[in-house]
C-alpha cells in the first residue's frame, strides 16, 4: 500500500472524518472516499481556493509559502495540505467548543 493510500485510510478512519480528497496540481481528482460529484466539487473549489492563498501569502512575503490551509465553518472543518504534486484535503465535523 503506498504511503497516500496509507495516510487516506488512517485519516477516513477518524470518527469525525467525513471525507478525504486528494487531487492534482490541476484539480483533477486522483482518489477521494466521497461520492464523485461531492469529490468533484470539492475538488474544484478547493484547487482554486489553495491557488488563491498561495498568491496571497507570495504578495505578502516572496520568501514565504502556503503549507496548510484550515478554514471552520458550522458544519464542517476543511483541512487542505498542498503538498508539490498533490492536495489533500480531508473534510470533518468539527468537535464542539
């Protein structure tokens, strides 16, 4: 099993874990454990939002670079780590504070 199917396995295991997806520099996805449409929805919107951050953090210091992207809302945290060939992005419900 390769290391990304490894962490997707570990990560979908955690009881607040709805989904996990993994995509390519382009958007596309690669794997996810969501049905396809919410996949490729995630996928999409996600691929652009990273994009997005990325640029930002590059006009506010060009010595800096985006390694994790956390947003929280109330029904869902979404955890994004773009890494050089891909994204992960696992999606849970949030514990209560």
């Amino acid at each position: 099993m390769s290391e990304v199917e490894e962490t997707i396995r570990r990560l979908s295991s955690k009881k607040n874990v709805e989904g996990v997806v993994v995509v390519n520099q382009l958007g596309l996805m690669i794997r996810s454990t969501l049905d396809a449409t919410l996949a490729k929805q995630y996928a999409s919107l996600m691929t652009e939002l990273v994009r997005m951050a990325k640029d930002s953090v590059t006009q506010l210091d060009a010595q800096n670079e985006l390694t994790f992207l956390r947003i929280r809302t109330k029904k869902h945290e979404i955890m994004i780590c773009p890494e050089r060939d891909y994204l992960m992005i696992v999606i849970q419900i949030p514990e209560s504070s």
